[in-house]
C-alpha cells in the first residue's frame, strides 16, 4: 500500500461482504478491497485458496500457510475473508 489515503479507501470498501462468483462448491472468485480471493476445491474435500494484494500483486496468504486442511468450500472463502481483515488491520 503506497498511502494511508488508498488504505482508509480499502478499509471503506471492506466493510462490504465480498461478492463471491463463480462455482461456490468448486471454483470460485471475489474482487474485494483491492484483493483478489481465490478458493478451488483440488480434490474431493480438499479445498486450496489464495488472497493476493492486487496493487502490488503479492499473495499475503494461502491454503500453503495455513498448516492444516481446509475442508470446505466455506471454510476456504472465510481464510480468505480473514486474510484482508488481517492485513488492513480491520
């Protein structure tokens, strides 16, 4: 983030719920506060996800560092959905 203008914006536009499209129960997207949330079941029951900070294009978090499986679709989207709020310290 280049300013605390563009981080106060970000955190305005996160106070809305990401709008997921896409497959819910097997690949799915959401564009949210300038972050792109991405959540693919790979195999029966086995779900990976990837947030990654569009400005910059660095992913902050993903199913590789959160040290357990994540076995739901709803389970993915809301790693997802605590990623930003973690990281715009909301």
């Amino acid at each position: 983030m280049n300013t605390l203008e563009e981080l106060e914006v970000r955190r305005e536009q996160a106070k809305e719920s990401p709008v997921w499209t896409g497959d819910l129960d097997d690949d799915c997207t959401a564009r949210w506060a300038g972050f792109l949330l991405r959540a693919e079941e790979m195999e029966r029951g086995s779900w990976w996800f990837s947030v990654t900070d569009l400005p910059s294009g660095s992913v902050i978090h993903d199913s590789d560092r959160v040290g357990r499986r994540i076995d739901s679709a709803s389970s993915a989207r809301q790693e997802c959905e605590r990623a930003v709020i973690r990281f715009l310290n909301l």
